[in-house]
C-alpha cells in the first residue's frame, strides 16, 4: 500500500487525510499540536465539519489513518499548514519553512512533496525548493514537488475536496503529472496541469476575487445608506440583469482565506495591487460601520445602560470556525464602547471566550435588552420571532444579513435598521 504523510492536520490537512485513508491510502496525519494528534489516535476530532468526524473515525479504526507528531519516510508528503499575515500585511511563512525542514532527513529518490497552504506566488520555488534540497537530492530530478491548491467551501468540505476541479502546478511536467496521478485517486472533478507559480497565482487570484466583489457589494451598502435606499431590494433587481451578480453586503468579511490571501498579492507587487488593497480595506472597514449603527440606532442613551444581544460569533453561517471573524470584532469594539454584551451562538461552546457572556439561544438572554444585532445568519436564528420584543427594555433590530422578515418585525413595533442605514 502506498503511504501518504499529511503535515498539518486542520480544516484541509485533516479532510485531506481521511479521504486518501478512505481511498487506497496508508496515512500519516503529523501535527505539531499535542492535543490535535493525541485525540486522532483515538479517532476524534476538535473541528466541526458536516461527516468528518465519520469518515475519520472510520479511518482510524480500520488502521489506515494513524496521528504522529513527527513524519515518517513516505512516498507522498504533503504540506497544509496555516499561512497566516502578520502585522504589517506579510505572509507569515514560518510554518510552511517548519513543515519543509522537518521533511528533508525523510526525502528519498522518487518521493513526491505537494505545498497546498495558500502562499504568496514564488513560495515553491523560492522557499520550499532550496529547503527540500538541503537532503542532498534535485528537486525534479531525484524527487518531485509540486503546488497544488485546496479549493473547498468550510461547511462543505468532504463534498468538495471530492467534486471540486483541481490544479497540480509542478515544478517539471513530471512532478506535475504525479501529483495529478495521485489526486485522481479520489477527485472527480478535472485536474489540470501548470508551473508551480501559476497555480499558487490561481488560488490567491481565486480569493481575491470574491474578497473584491464582497467589497463592491459592502461599498453599494454604504451608499444606499447615505441615499436612504434598501441595499437589499436594489441588489436583488441589479442581479435580474442576465450579466450582474452582486455579492451579498455583511458586517466584513472573516475566515483564514478571504480576509488574508488578497494581501499575498498586494505583497509581491504593492505597486500593482491597488484595488485589492481597498477591497481589503473596504471590508476591514464594515466592523466600524455596524458599531456606528448601533450608536445611531441607541440615540442619546449611554452606552453603559445598553444591553445589546448580538446573534452569531463564527465567521460565517452555520460553521464553528471564529478566525479572523468580523461578528467576534465588532463585539469586542462594542464592548470597548462601554455596552452591555450578551452574545448568542449555537455553534460556539459557551465558554470559548473567557469575559465573553454566550449562550446557546436568544430566547435565553434576550431579558431587559435594547437592541438585537444579526451578525451571522445561522439556520438556527431563522426561527426566531419578533414576539421577543416583549422581553426586552427597548425594541431595536440591526440586521447586517437580511435574514429577518423587516415588515414582521416593524409590525411587531421593532425599528429595524438593514445594513448601510445610519
Ligand atoms: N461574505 C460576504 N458576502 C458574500 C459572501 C461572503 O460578506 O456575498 C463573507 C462571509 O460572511 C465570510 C467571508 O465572506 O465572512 C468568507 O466566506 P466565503 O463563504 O465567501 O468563503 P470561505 O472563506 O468560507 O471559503 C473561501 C472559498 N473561496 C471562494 O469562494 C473563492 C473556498 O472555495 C476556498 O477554498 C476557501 O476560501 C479557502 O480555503 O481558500
């Protein structure tokens, strides 16, 4: 049986894993996390994806995913380790160097290596090459090594590691086609073939793009604001066009790939990249404007006197995930305002955030509040009702995703504030 040995065992490195275990594959899932590898051993999971836990325990019990904290000789390693920025906007390479040097006592004639973090375009060839090479053997001629990019949506990750098309860019031909020989074991979409540096330019491009057409979208919010218009109604018309498809306005734009890949870009060419940075700025931007809706919606009262229920903390509807998420920003800046903070969300453990007051419902803490604020729109909020109004000490509503029904609300004598409204 082939051996596989994955380094970095998070939301692709993990999936990534179980699914080569699920196809053929003896795997090695290496995490520099004590706690990450010792739960794998036991077939456990500490991320929430739909059916992955499943398919990982099913791995691990037939013994062809197993969890190391180191590698071990294999005929393909593969690298997903998280490539976040630092302060100043760079990439923050260090774990992709970690994981390359850790390969190199283990790198034998004919072995495959694929880079699959998302990295500034060169990465491969400038970074993990000459690290590789450092084992005494030529990249492309003794072994081979290729960039290929992960496209899949959190929230459907199984589903599209599998469906989704996939680009190999190799540096040689060779390396390339290994790499297209090894993921066709269980892709089934096309795989496509390229250079390493094209195919890192692919992935960052991919983001980048939807990061741009989120700030389009979140730009429109701000100026139908300003002209007292519905951004919600004035997009669901511009998209009747046949050739138009505005993005959906929202509180910012989080997770660990939309909000940071764009800045690779703007990395290896700052003179270039102009409108990727605005976009980024415009949409590091939402979190303040929501804070100034509240403010506007609040009026004269003190923001101490003010309890606020703010619904969702995750990046996004109906995942776990908190990284880089706007709705968790925006409770912090309200918070620094001086208002009382109750947040709900029921894919958030109710004591992730020490200081920070969760509960699993609204219904629960909605007591005595002035003001409801939608950040993530989980199924769960859907159901709510507007009946809630009769618990609370002022009837307020700040939708940032357009999830509530507004004419029920206002009905139920709510001011109810959509996005872009001051
Ligand atoms: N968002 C909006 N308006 C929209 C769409 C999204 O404000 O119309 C916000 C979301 O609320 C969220 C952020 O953008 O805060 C990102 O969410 P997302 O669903 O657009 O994307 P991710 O980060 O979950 O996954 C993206 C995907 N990339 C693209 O769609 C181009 C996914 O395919 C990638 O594999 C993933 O990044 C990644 O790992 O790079």
């Amino acid at each position: 049986m082939k051996t596989v040995c994955v380094i970095g065992l998070g939301y692709i490195g993990l999936p990534t894993a179980a699914v080569f275990a699920a196809n053929g594959y003896s795997v090695i899932g290496v995490d520099v996390n004590e706690q990450i590898v010792a739960k794998l051993c036991e077939g456990r999971i500490l991320i929430e994806e739909p059916g992955l836990a499943d398919i990982v325990q099913a791995a691990v019990r037939s013994g062809t995913l197993k969890a190391s904290s180191s590698p071990i000789p294999s005929d393909t390693f593969i690298i997903a380790v998280p490539t976040p920025i630092l302060e100043d906007h760079t990439a923050d390479l260090g774990a992709v160097a970690a994981a390359a040097r850790s390969l190199v006592p283990h790198i034998r004639p004919g072995c495959l290596v694929v880079l699959e973090s998302t990295s500034p375009p060169g990465t491969t060839m400038k970074l993990v090459l000459p690290i590789l090479e450092k084992s005494g053997l030529k990249a492309g001629k003794d072994f081979m090594l290729c960039y290929s990019p992960e496209r899949v949506l959190p929230g459907r990750i199984l589903s599209e590691l599998i469906k989704n098309d996939r680009v190999m860019g190799g540096i040689t031909s060779t390396s390339a086609e290994a790499a297209r020989d090894l993921y066709s074991s269980f892709v089934k979409g096309t795989i496509f073939t390229t250079d390493a540096t094209t195919a890192e330019m692919v992935k960052v491009m991919e983001n980048t793009f939807r990061d741009v057409n989120i700030a389009l979208a979140n730009e429109f919010a701000l100026i139908a604001g300003k002209l007292g218009i519905n951004i919600w109604e004035a997009i669901g018309l511009a998209n009747r066009h046949p050739r138009v498809n505005v993005l959906n306005p929202g509180p910012g734009v989080g997770g660990h790939c939309i909000a940071v890949d764009p800045w690779f870009l703007v990395e290896v060419a700052p003179f270039e990249a102009r409108l990727v940075r605005l976009a980024r700025e415009i949409n590091d931007g939402m979190p303040s404007h929501v804070v100034g809706l509240v403010a506007a919606m609040l009026g004269k009262r003190r923001p101490e006197d003010c309890i606020l229920v703010c619904l969702g903390l995750t990046f996004k509807a109906n995942v776990g995930d908190t990284r880089e998420s706007p709705a968790l920003q925006i409770v912090e800046l309200l918070r620094d305002t001086g208002y009382q903070v109750r947040c709900v969300d029921p894919h958030v453990p109710t004591s992730a955030f020490p200081g920070l007051q969760i509960a699993a419902s609204a219904e629960s803490s909605i007591t005595g509040a002035h003001l409801i604020l939608l950040l993530v729109d989980h199924d769960e909020f859907r159901m709510l009702m507007p009946s809630l109004g009769g618990e609370m000490a002022a009837r307020n509503l700040i939708d940032t995703r357009n999830m509530f029904d507004a004419v029920a609300w206002r009905t139920a004598g709510f001011r109810v504030s959509p996005l872009g409204h001051v």
